[in-house]
C-alpha cells in the first residue's frame, strides 16, 4: 500500500500528462483565487538568455524566489524576505535596482485590469 509523505512507495498525485504533482500545486488547481501566480521575464546576466518564470505572489512578498535560468542553469535570486541571503541589499529584484541607482515603475500596488503588474527598471547610471 501507498505511504502518504516524502521518499520511495509514498502517494503522490499524478497531473495531466502523467506529470508528479505537489501539494502547492494540487491547492492551487483546486482554489486559483486563493494563490495568485506572477511572471518575471528577464535576460539572464551570465549568458544572455531571455526568458519567463512564474511563482506564487506570496512567495515574492513574503518567502524566497530563486529561479533557474533556462540558458545556463545560473539561479537567480528574485526575493529573500526570510533573510536566508543577508549579505545582499534588499528584499527583492525592485528594492536592489532602486539600491543600484535605477528607477523602478509600475508598483505592486498598481495592478492592472486583468490582475498583473509590470515592474520596469528605467536605464540609470548603472546600466
């Protein structure tokens, strides 16, 4: 019989195309309202890779975010509000480009019509 948990034999559920789905996963198929997603699109620094990750609202305004780059495998960090990287300045991507003399637009609090919002980072000195 299945084990409910982590490690070999334990449940896990199955989404569409035969993906392994987890918890945070199957909550948010089951009630989306309840975790808004958000997408940033940027160009990796290390190999010049566009690209776009999404992840939970809360995590940006409350946990940590460190995405993957897709070109060279470099992890981004996004947002530490657990403080787990306390040598950087900042909680998140818009507190450090402020930090290193770039102006930011489009706050969090200004969302749009459809629910997203749109951070840009304006050329400053330190381009």
């Amino acid at each position: 019989a299945p084990k409910k948990g982590f490690g070999k034999g334990a449940e896990v559920e199955v989404g569409a195309g035969g993906k392994k789905m987890s918890g945070l996963k199957k909550a948010m198929q089951e009630n989306p309202g309840k975790y808004p997603e958000m997408e940033i699109q940027f160009t990796c620094n290390k190999c010049e890779t566009r690209q776009a990750k999404r992840f939970t609202r809360d995590a940006y305004e409350r946990g940590v975010v460190i995405v993957k780059c897709d070109g060279c495998g470099v992890q981004h960090l996004i947002a530490d509000h657990l403080s787990y990287f306390d040598h950087l300045e900042g909680n998140n991507v818009e507190d450090y480009a402020k930090l290193n003399g770039f102006t930011v637009d489009n706050r969090l609090s200004k969302l749009g019509p459809d629910g997203t919002m749109q951070i840009r980072i304006k050329e400053g000195k330190n381009q």
